[in-house]
C-alpha cells in the first residue's frame, strides 16, 4: 500500500499536520500526528509499505518500544488513515459533488412549511 499523492505533512505553530489537498480535502481531514509518526509518515511518504515493513523499521529506529506495541500502534496508524481514506490500497473514495434537485412549487411550499 502507500499514502494517497494529495497529502501533505506540515510543521505549523510547532505542530505535525497532515493536510489534504485538491479533491481528497473534501473527504480527509487534517490530521495532527506526533514526532514518532511524523517520521514514521517520511518513511511510508515515498515507497510501498507493509505493516511488517513499518514494524521492522521502528524497531531498527526506536529503542524500548517492544515489538508488540509497534505492531499494535502501526494497525491502530494505518487503520486511521484507511477510515480517512488516505491510503491507496484499493478502497474506493466516496463519491462527492453536487446533486440538483427538482421540486414543484407544491414541495417547495411543504418544505418551507416544515422549516417553521
């Protein structure tokens, strides 16, 4: 899998930022990740990944975290991105747009009605 093209990980007021952009900014939001995400994000930004190859690279990174909570951070991680469709790994994005709608003036009058 890999990160979606439209997403752009900012340094603001001190902070980590993940910002959607163009279309993807309709269904994603921004996202504030921590330094250790933050690095884990440059590692994933570039290149295919997996989440063992996410694990394997924050062991080799970080010392004292176990292999156990790596793992379980990483899936919790990716988890998030995926829900926020963020990930390209197949999952179709939702359709967003405008829908117009044709109402008689017998409609239009009910809805008015229901708004009082």
């Amino acid at each position: 899998m890999k990160l979606k093209k439209d997403l752009v990980l900012r340094k603001i007021a001190g902070e980590n930022i993940v910002v959607p952009i163009g279309k993807l900014s309709q269904i994603s939001p921004m996202m504030q990740i921590t330094d250790s995400t933050a690095w884990l994000w440059q590692q994933m930004k570039d290149e295919d990944f997996t989440e063992d190859s996410l694990v394997q690279k924050v062991m080799q990174h970080f010392s004292g975290v176990t292999q156990e909570q790596a793992q379980k951070d990483i899936h919790d991680f990716l988890d998030l991105l995926d829900k926020n469709y963020m990930l390209e790994n197949g999952r179709p994005e939702p359709k967003v747009g405008v829908a117009k709608i044709k109402l008689t003036k017998e409609q239009a009058k009910m809805i008015e009605k229901g708004k009082k």
